[in-house]
C-alpha cells in the first residue's frame, strides 16, 4: 500500500484523492494480505532461512523494507516463513 501510495503522490495524486480510492476498494471487498506476499518475495529472492546468516537476514529485510513493507509485518512474515520452512 505505501509503495503505491508514493508511487502516485510521484505522479501527482493527493494524498487525500488516494485515501479515498483505498477506502472504496476496501469497501468494496478489497484486501492485501502482505504476509503472503513477502512469502512470494522470499521465494522469488531464493531465501532459505536455514542458512542465512544476520548479513542475509538483514539485506533481506531492508529489501522489503524498500518495497514498502512496515517492519513489523516484514519481522511476523520473516517468522513464519522459516517455521513453515
């Protein structure tokens, strides 16, 4: 969501017009579930927790840190995905 949102302020969308544009599509059912998308991200990056040492852990993490990921949702999904590992 913030990706997108800096995305269009970028191109000259107000912040309020986004807000906006977010609720409708929440209203109308409209959902992200980031969790599974850092997953995919994780996969995509061929990250295997098992032997990644705190340098590969922290490039990881800043990467999606870059993509617009908070840090707590990147720390629960970086969690789960070396328990389901």
């Amino acid at each position: 969501r913030r990706r997108m949102e800096q995305d269009l302020m970028k191109r000259g969308i107000s912040a309020e017009l986004f807000e906006k544009a977010w609720s409708l599509w929440e209203d109308q059912g409209g959902s992200q579930d980031e969790c599974a998308m850092i997953h995919v991200l994780l996969r995509k990056k061929g990250y295997e927790p098992e032997g990644a040492d705190r340098m590969q852990q922290s490039k990881m993490y800043q990467f999606l840190l870059r993509k617009g990921f908070s840090g707590e949702q990147i720390t629960k999904a970086m969690r789960i995905y070396s328990e389901d590992a």
